[in-house]
C-alpha cells in the first residue's frame, strides 16, 4: 500500500477503469480535481487504487488497521 501523485498515465482523466494496465480505479467523479491516487498492493497483477479527498488520513487508517501484533 502506498501514494503516489497522479498523472495522466495513473488515472487523473480517468474517472472509472484504467489507463495504466497495473491499476483498477472505481468511479470518482472528482478525480480530475486531486493529486494523491492510494494504491493497493494485494498481491495481484492488477491492483485497486484510489483517490480520497484526504489521503494522508486514509494512509494513516489504513496503516493502523493493518499493523500486525
């Protein structure tokens, strides 16, 4: 699991599906407007990622959710 700033080659035009063969986007309206796309790393070939409007917030969830111990 991880953020990266998207691109027009992540998925920022890109408002369901793909444009990069290695990501799934849902539907998201907003997309074009934000900068941050979650992506995760499940241990497929083609991974979900999406674009929250607060992704530092959905970064430290997820991170604590999945702390192992």
């Amino acid at each position: 699991m991880g953020s990266q700033q998207m691109g027009l080659a992540t998925g920022k035009l890109r408002l369901w599906g793909t444009t990069h063969p290695a990501y799934w986007l849902p539907l998201d309206l907003s997309r074009p407007r934000k900068n941050t796309l979650i992506v995760l790393d499940v241990g497929a070939k083609v991974k979900p990622a999406f674009s929250p409007a607060d992704p530092a917030k959905v970064l430290e969830l997820l991170h604590q959710r999945t702390r192992s111990g």
